[in-house]
C-alpha cells in the first residue's frame, strides 16, 4: 500500500453553508474536507461545486458510513461509491472512524463504540486490509467520541490505535477533540493518550466544539473550548507537518468567524513548534 | 456468531428498543452512556425524516409526526448505508397511522423520494417538472428569478392542522422482540 507522506497545513470543512464564498472567492486556506458519503452521488450541484473547488483547492474525503468495526464485514456498495468519488476527486487522502454503525440487518447511522479486545482488534484490521485494498490506497482513521465503554475492554484506545496502524498501514486522524471529550467521560488521562498515539503515523488532526455536561457530548456546534486549545498545543509539538482542521456541522456561523478560529490555530502551532512555520 | 457480532447485535437492539434490558451488570454510567446513543440516533433519523417529509410535518404537526417518525423508525428500522433511504416506506406508515386522512400519505408519497437532498441533485440535472398536482406539490427545475437553481411550488400547500394518529391496536411490542432478535445474512458484504 502507498505510504502517505507528511503534509502540513490548515483547513476547514466544506459545508453548504460556506458554498458560494468558496465558488467566489479565494478562501484563505490550504485544504477542505468534506463528508464523503454527501458525495456519493451520480451528478447535481454538490457534485459539480466540489469539483470546482476541487480545482482550487486539495480535497480531503472524510466518510461516516464505512463501519470499518463491524462484525459482519464492509458494504460493498458503499466502498464501491467512494472509489468512484475517489478516483474522480483524488483527494489528499480518505478517511473515516475508528467505530461501527451497523450490523448485517440494520444501520444506525451514528458512530458507535467498539470493546477495546484483541479480537474486534482483529476484526478491524481485516476490514481495514480490505478497504485499503479495495480502493488501492492507505486510509487514515479517526478516533471516536465515546460515551460508555465495555467492561470486556483489554486495553486503551490508544493502544488499540498503535496496534492498528502497525498491523494494516493505515495512518491516523488525531481528533484533540475527541480525546478530550472521552477522557471527560471515562476519567482517563488526555496526556497519557497523547503519549500512547505513534505521533509518525498522524497525518490529520481534527478541532472542535463540544457541548460539556455530566457526560460530554461531541456536538461540533461551538467555538474550540480553552482546554482542547491547550490539549492542542501538546499534541503539535509532538507531531509532524499534519493537515489541522476545525470541523463545525451545527450552528455553523459566517465563515470569517471559522476563519479566525482556524488563525488560533495557526498561532498555537507556530508556537508549539517554537517556530514562525506555521504562520 | 463471534463475540464481538453478538455484542454489536445486542447493543443494538438496545438502541432500536428502550424496552430492550441493558446486558446484565452494567453500571449508571453506562446506562447514562446508552441514553445519549439512543437520543442521538432518534434525533438524527427523525431530524432526517423531517428534511425529506417538510410538507407532511407541516400538515400533521410537529407532535404528531415526531410519534409518526418514531414508529416509523421502530418498524423500518434503517438497512442501507445512506441515511436517505430512511424515508422508504414512510408513505405506507402514514397511510396506516394517519387512516382517517388519506391526504397525509398522499403528501408523504408525493416526497418520499428522492429525498430532499437527493432533489437538490437531481434538480439540478434539469429534471423535468414533477407535477404533483393531487398534493399541490410541484418542484420545478428552472431557475427562479432570484436565481435560486430550485424552487418548490406550493400553491396548493395547506397550513398545518391537527392530526390524530389512528388509534388501532398497534403491533409495535412484537415487532421490537422479531427486531431484537433478527440478523440476517447479507449477500453484499466483503
């Protein structure tokens, strides 16, 4: 499988929201992403306005649907979509979650939690060996918010992770977020994932807001809060050149405001490095 | 079945169904946990259905189609790998639900696909005007004059009224057991 090289810069989600001032004009960043599965089309006017910014623009492919945790394999027509969306967008790369949303009957279209064991371990990487080589390249594969664990769990999700990648190739998308919002929910150091995660297997990271509660929820409809800016900063001077982007699906505000929440995280990166790089 | 199918099987079947009891042993906290799975995955299908079935919800109202909706999901329970085709078969539950105004379904049919999104899409593709005049429904392709790629007529379009969901005896709590129970093989998966 073709490695993916390093690629550092800074991006936002595409969302219909923002359609027309990314047709209009130059929008001042390096990437955007957007969900794959809102692609997976024959043809219309999504299609036609990503492949104008396609033209602009690299494209990252970020899926919701691939269920790559579940038990009773890949849907074939989904992965047989996305390679056609792939093939005509070429992305910088394609992604989607460390998680399940369905069994072989029926499909909840959330991103539910895996038991941390060797064997969904070994289910997962199958899946993954599978996808990669269906759509003949590398993924990347995000880690999940999550709201319960298992009590069969065998190890930490950044272990589970680390096996993963080392086993199937596949590189990792680094959402700070995430990481926050389940260490909020489980008690588990932030700090201590940071440090379990093969920081030269990250090639994305993700930012975003959550709604905080007794139990944390990942709601992607606010501002970066302080304490994942801060968690931020650790994880950029750990890593490499990586793809940083701030996802907003809810309450999605003007995009000058997204555009100067993307400038934190320029800023933050630049001094996380210690140097003027980023900037 | 593997350990991890039977897991995925059984959470599940939680999700689908609050009746379903918890797997033995687990605490508060992972109780509290499968409540935001469940609202979460209510919230988005009906949020869902709501986008695809506009006219419907303006007609019967907002608390009607909600236990519409929810029924709705508890008996067609969604199977494909886009959220889009949640709506098939909507029109055939309103007829049962709403039995006593057969203009609910036939406002439901007149939308069910493609979905809304879909006709963002498909419009765009210069469809031909899909008429709808039975329901007042009429999606037309050619630009508005404010230059919107699409508009919905809907000169035919009713305020919302109240609707009383059909009081027959429902079979909801046997075919929450046949859908905690079921799995079947799929001949489609790698």
């Amino acid at each position: 499988m073709n490695a993916i090289a390093p690629w550092g810069g800074f991006g936002l989600g595409l969302r219909r929201d923002h359609y027309h001032d990314f047709l209009s004009g130059n929008v001042a960043v390096d990437f955007v992403e957007v969900i794959s599965e809102n692609f997976m089309v024959d043809g219309g006017r999504p299609l036609r306005v990503l492949e104008q910014v396609r033209a602009k623009l690299p494209v990252i492919l970020h899926g919701v649907s691939m269920s790559i945790g579940s038990a009773h394999g890949l849907d074939r027509e989904h992965l047989t979509k996305l390679k056609t969306l792939a093939d005509r967008i070429e992305p910088l790369w394609v992604s989607d979650h460390l998680c399940w949303t369905r069994t072989s009957a029926h499909n909840s279209h959330d991103l539910l939690p895996l038991p941390l064991t060797r064997g969904a371990l070994g289910v997962v990487c199958d899946n993954i060996d599978r996808a990669q080589e269906f759509l003949g390249r590398a993924m990347l594969f995000e880690n999940p918010s999550s709201y319960l664990t298992f009590p069969e769990d065998e190890m930490p999700e950044w272990e589970f992770l680390a096996e993963m990648s080392l086993r199937t190739g596949c590189y990792l998308l680094l959402d700070v977020n995430n990481i926050h919002v389940s260490a909020c929910n489980h008690g588990f150091e932030a700090a201590d994932y940071l440090a379990g995660i093969p920081a030269d297997r990250v090639r994305q990271v993700h930012l975003a807001g959550h709604t905080p509660g007794e139990i944390v929820i990942d709601t992607h409809d606010a501002p970066v809060c302080d304490a994942v800016w801060d968690l931020y900063a650790k994880a950029m001077s750990m890593l490499g050149d990586v793809a940083v982007m701030i996802e907003r699906d809810d309450a999605i505000p003007p995009l000058p405001e997204l555009l100067t929440e993307l400038a934190r995280a320029r800023i933050s990166t630049s001094a996380a490095l210690g140097t003027e790089k980023a900037a | 079945m593997s350990a991890l199918a039977l897991r995925q099987q059984e959470f599940l079947a939680c999700l689908l169904d609050d009746a379903t009891p918890l797997p033995a042993g687990w605490d508060t906290r992972r109780v509290a946990g499968m409540a935001v799975y469940r609202n979460a995955y209510r919230t988005r299908l009906i949020d869902a259905l709501r986008e695809t079935f506009e006219r419907t919800a303006q007609l019967v109202g907002e608390d009607a189609f909600r236990r519409a909706a929810a029924h709705h999901l508890i008996t067609n329970p969604p199977t494909g790998w886009t959220i889009d085709l949640t709506g098939e078969r909507f029109a055939e539950t309103c007829a049962e639900l709403f039995a006593h105004d057969p203009d609910v379904a036939e406002v439901a049919c007149s939308a069910r696909r493609p979905s809304r999104r879909r006709w963002n899409a498909c419009l765009d593709q210069d469809m031909p005007c899909s008429g709808g005049k039975k329901s007042g429904l009429c999606l037309c392709s050619s630009p508005n004059k404010t230059g919107a790629p699409w508009r919905v007529c809907s000169a035919g379009a009713r305020s919302a009224k109240c609707a009383r969901l059909s009081r027959k005896r429902s079979a909801l709590p046997k075919l929450r057991r046949a859908l905690a129970r079921c799995c079947w093989a799929g001949s489609n998966w790698v």
